[in-house]
C-alpha cells in the first residue's frame, strides 16, 4: 500500500482558471493586448505563470518581464476571488488522512499563492505544500517532487503522484513514482492517454483504487 500521495495543485485538487485569466488579461490590457479566453489560457498553464505569461503574450517578448510582474501583483491580491477546489476533493483528503496516508501538493504555482489557497481550502490536511521558489526547479523536473519525498521521509515507490497534464505525468516520471491522470482537470483523457498515462480517472475518489 502506498504511503503517500501527491497531488498537482491546478487542474487536480482546484479549479484556478477564472483567477489566472483574470491576472493574465490584466497585465495584457495593461500593455495594450486584447485579453485571452479562459479556454485559451487552459491551454497555457502547466509550466508555471511566467510560461503562462510567455504563452499568452501574442508577440512582444520584450514585455514578459513586464507583464509577469503585473500578473503576479494581481494574482497575489486575486488568487481566491473565484478559485474553489473540485467537487469531492476536501472528503477525499480527509478520507486518506483517516487511513494514514501522508498528502502532499507539489505544484509549480509560486510557493507563497500556494500556502494561502492550502489554508483556506485544505487546513490541517496537507503534510506538505512545494511550489515555486527563487533558485527551485519546476516541474517537469523531478527535484520538487524528491524534496516532498524527502520531507515526508518516504520513498519513491511509496508515493503516487496525481495530476492533469502532460508535464506531472513527466513529473512523475522523472521521479520515478507512479502516476494517475486527473481527467476532471484542464486536460482531457484521450489527451493524457495520448501521452503516456496508462492510469486514468475520471472522479477524484477513484484514487483509493490505486493505494
């Protein structure tokens, strides 16, 4: 049985895509770009916001600095207007709680957004939370994920890793530790099976199938 589960933060344990739009399309407006559809920026995040940014700038790159800087500002002061976590979410991290599983959040949202939505939404049930910090990898890296192992004092074999992109199921890969696709996230089942993901669920309590 596994010891230890990790989730993606957007697209898995919440839905984040109004208050990243909103951000992104602020600093957009802000220099003078028309803004971007939520459908549109659903097809950016996954690398983090500065790639978000990057990705949503239609062509002056010289203004990335700029713009992820207003988008973070924004960001800092709207990251819960409309975010809430995905329906059964909340009642599977207490049911992994009841039987001991260790939880965590390794997600390449900035590490400070990601401790106050962890707060608000999931109090005393995470064990740990890695996000982005000066000098830390991101994501499709695997060191956040082995500095989460490391603090959670497990191996990779015990740990299971679910996320709704292409870049956790790299993540994981790279890590070593088995993984589960999201298909309630940003990104469809055909999309992870497509690329690699031979675990699928389509309902967050689906997980305890895999412990």
């Amino acid at each position: 049985m596994k010891k230890v589960v990790l989730f993606d933060m957007d697209g898995t344990l919440m839905y984040t895509l109004d208050d990243l739009t909103n951000s992104v399309n602020h600093a957009l407006e802000s220099l003078g770009y028309e803004s971007r559809s939520v459908k549109e920026v659903e097809g950016y995040v996954g690398n983090g916001i500065k790639k978000l940014v990057e990705r949503a700038l239609p062509d002056n790159k010289e203004k990335l600095e700029e713009a992820y800087k207003i988008t973070i500002d924004h960001y800092h002061l709207h990251a819960m207007d409309e975010s809430k976590p995905y329906e059964g979410a909340v009642n599977v991290l207490k049911k992994l709680r009841e039987i001991d599983i260790k939880i965590g959040i390794v997600t390449n949202k900035n590490q400070s957004a990601a401790e106050a939505i962890t707060a608000k939404y999931f109090d005393n049930l995470i064990d740990v939370v890695i996000g982005v910090k000066k000098f830390r990898k991101l994501k499709p890296d695997a060191d956040p994920v082995h500095l989460a192992l490391k603090k959670l004092k497990v191996n990779n074999y015990e740990a299971l890793y679910v996320g709704d992109s292409e870049v956790d199921l790299q993540t994981a890969n790279n890590a070593g530790i088995d993984f589960i696709g999201a298909a309630w996230g940003y990104k469809e089942e055909k999309f992870l099976r497509e690329n690699g993901a031979s675990q699928v669920i389509k309902d967050i309590s689906e997980i305890f199938n895999f412990l």
